[in-house]
C-alpha cells in the first residue's frame, strides 16, 4: 500500500500522541503523582511516532505473516530505542532512561522485556492501527484534513526548537537572537521561551534515571568517535566491503562481478553505512563480552539490510540482491547465514580492525588536516549524486522513457544499459 504525504503525518502525529498517553499514565500509576513523560513540551513522544512510520513503510508485505511481523518489529522498534539513547547521551553526555536493573538489558538502554512490548506494539500497530487512524482521518474533508496536519507540524516544530534551546541551554543567548528576529511577534518569543522552562522541569521530573556524565571523565583523549573519522570510516568501510563481497562473489560462484553501488570505484554504501553506524553505537562497549556485540550485530545487521533493500527498491525500483532460493530467508531481503555474518563482522570489527583503522585515520588527518578531507567528501558526494541520478535515468529508460532533460541526455551518453549492467549485474526490475 502506498501511503501520501499526508496519510504518514497523520500517522507520525496519531502514533506520537498516543505513545505520550500510554507513558504518562503509566509513569503517574507507577510514581502515585502526574508525571509528564513527553520529552519535549506539548503531548507527544516524537520517537514512537518516527518508529510507527518506519513500521509502516518497512513492515507492509509482511502483515500476512504475523510472526515476522511482530519480530521485525521488535527487532526495528529495539534498534531505534538504542540509536535514540545513544544520540541523546552523545550530545550532551546524559543517560535518559537506564534498564540497567533489569534482566537480559543491553548497555542499559534495550531489554528484552521491553523489546517484545515494542514487537507487539508494532504488530497491532501495522496490522490494525493505521488502518483505524486513517478510517478516522479520512472523515474529515479534504482541507480540514490537510490543515490538520499542517498545524500539528507547526506545533512539533515549536517544540522541537524549544527541545533543543533547553538540551543545549541556549536560553541565555536567546535575547541575542530575539533581537536579530525583531520582527517576529512577541507572542512567539515568550512562547519558546515557556516551552523551554517546562522542559528543562519536565526532563529533570519525568527521567530521574538521567545522571551528567562529563565527557574528560567518559573517554581517553583521543578515543571520541567524531563525525570526521566516521566519515573516514564510512569510506573504508564501503571500500573494504566492496572487495569482501567481490572475493566471496568469486569464490561461491566462480565469476568476478561488481558489488559496488556506486558508478565510479569500488564502494558499497550498504557496507559503509553499516560501518559507520556500528562504530557510532558500539564503539564505547568495543570491549564488552564477544557475545553481545555478535547478537547485537546479527540482529540490528538483519534489521539494517531488510531496510536498505525495501528504500532501494521504493526509490529506484529495482531489487538488488535476492535470496530467495537461500533456506531461512525473509522475502528474499535477508536470510539467517548472513545475519550470522552480520554478528561475526560486528565482532571482527569492533575488536581487531576498529582499533587499528581508526589510529591509522587518526595519523593522516595529523598530517593532512582538512584538506584530504574535504577533497574526499566532495568526490564521494559527487559520486553518490551522479550514481542516483545514473539510477534513476536507468530505470526510467527502462520503462520506455524518452530523455527530455539535459541531465538525462548526459546520463544516456555516459551511462548506457550495457554500462550499468556491468555496474549493477543483480539489478531486477520490479
């Protein structure tokens, strides 16, 4: 089923509304008194409404199989629940929720208990939810429905502002930037400046298990994970995991094909996201148990590949990889093996080439500063733009479509079907 712009935010703002219910009456059951458990001001926990959408768009084609529908769940509902509450730690070094107490906990921000609360969640929430929230929804006329939407938009962007003035506390250099808004109304500036008081209050009340960690205190000089080096591990990963796949391609079939994903060098972007976003999550626990970190990446590895191969399929309208004809496959997206590979790179990674790369990255931006850098970001952005639109020009020719603009008469002349076939010889039209 494909859904419109609207039918999603409805959806976002339904799921948000509903979650912010649900946590704050349990939390006022569970304390004796009100506690407000909506992390920004007005009544919504935005993370359940982003955890719904991605349900929704990754989950559809499995609500005939109620069993992978609700393990899917768990499984993306519990991945989203950690990356959340490690970017909420990153930024400003504090822990929002902590399982810590509780049995089969990871890191202190997953459990299994809650885990299979998500899967269920998730379940009745693909299977039965949207359909009600939009039979509800599709009541309202046309324009009453779009404005609905607009200015529930309008007031999750007042409290996300206000969200981050109060993490970042920003409020003491508010005045400055009321005055470069002048013209905006007074109404709005003590608006914002409201919501950031009652959420200042609100976190410190509804998150007791919040605790300051400073950051010299937390990590060695030189171990923070920055953005630069996770876009150097972005490259070698997404090189290494070219060559990895073109040795095993090799090897299993006895051919030599390209596994890159993009039109110029060997890089897979599945492989250098994958890298970079194990690094950022894992990176602090690198010297953890084997085992969690080999569980941890056959579950979030399985998770991540069924994502990118459904966005891949919805946006250039080709599949691929298949596995179908692998035993204990889910709709040919992943299967169980290389979800074990998945576990087994998580743990090669994070304790024996992590370590090594990111001191060998370390030492060339000692040497070459920015300047390999930004040299580096450019190609690799160029790359990725010119491969999507390649993509795109590649399926459209294929559907009997006529270049009209320049850029597709440019992407015809130096990216014929016989070019991207060699580029992309699993591709299959959907």
């Amino acid at each position: 089923m494909i859904y419109t712009f609207y039918e999603i935010a409805i959806l976002f703002f339904a799921y948000s509304f509903l979650a912010w219910m649900a946590e704050t009456s349990v939390a006022t059951i569970k304390l004796k008194n009100f506690r407000n458990r909506g992390f920004a001001s007005g009544p919504f926990c935005f993370i359940y409404g982003f955890t719904g959408i991605l349900l929704t768009i990754f989950l559809q084609e499995l609500r005939s199989d109620a069993f992978f529908l609700f393990l899917g769940s768990v499984v993306i509902a519990t991945a989203v629940e950690w990356f959340t509450g490690k970017a909420l730690e990153g930024m400003k070094q504090k822990k929002w929720w902590d399982y810590s107490g509780k049995k089969w906990n990871f890191d202190g921000y997953i459990c299994l208990q809650y885990s299979l609360v998500w899967g269920l969640l998730g379940f009745l929430a693909v299977q039965y939810g949207n359909d009600l929230i939009l039979a509800l929804y599709h009541i309202l006329p046309g324009i009453a429905g779009k404005t609905v939407v607009w200015v529930l938009a309008g007031i999750g962007f007042v409290d996300i502002a206000g969200s981050y003035m109060s993490v970042y506390h920003v409020e003491e250099k508010l005045p400055s930037l009321l005055r470069w808004n002048r013209r905006l109304q007074k109404w709005t500036s003590r608006l914002a400046l409201e919501i950031s008081k009652r959420i200042e209050s609100r976190m410190k009340r509804a998150y007791p298990a919040i605790r300051q960690e400073e950051a010299a205190q937390e990590e060695k000089r030189g171990e923070r994970c920055s953005l630069t080096l996770l876009f150097w591990l972005f490259v070698t990963g997404a090189f290494m995991g070219d060559i990895v796949e073109t040795l095993f391609c090799r090897v299993t079939t006895g051919v030599w094909m390209s596994r890159s994903s993009l039109v110029w060098g060997p890089f897979s972007v599945v492989w250098g996201l994958a890298i970079a976003l194990v690094t950022a999550l894992l990176y602090r626990n690198r010297n953890g148990q084997d085992y969690h970190i080999f569980w941890i990446g056959v579950f979030l590895g399985g998770a991540y590949e069924y994502i990118c191969s459904v966005f891949t399929e919805l946006l250039f309208g080709k599949v691929f990889w298949d596995y179908s004809d692998m035993p204990f496959n889910l709709g040919g997206r992943i299967n169980l093996l290389y979800c074990f590979f998945w576990g087994v790179a998580a743990v090669v990674w994070m304790k024996s080439c992590y370590p090594r790369i990111a001191a060998l990255i370390r030492r060339i931006l000692a040497k070459t500063g920015w300047v390999l850098t930004i040299v580096l970001a450019l190609f690799m952005a160029t790359d990725i733009c010119v491969s999507v639109m390649a993509l795109i020009r590649y399926d459209t020719r294929a559907a009997g479509r006529e270049a009209e603009d320049k850029w597709e008469q440019i992407m015809d002349e130096r990216f014929d079907d016989a070019r991207m076939e060699r580029i992309y010889p699993n591709a299959i039209e959907q």
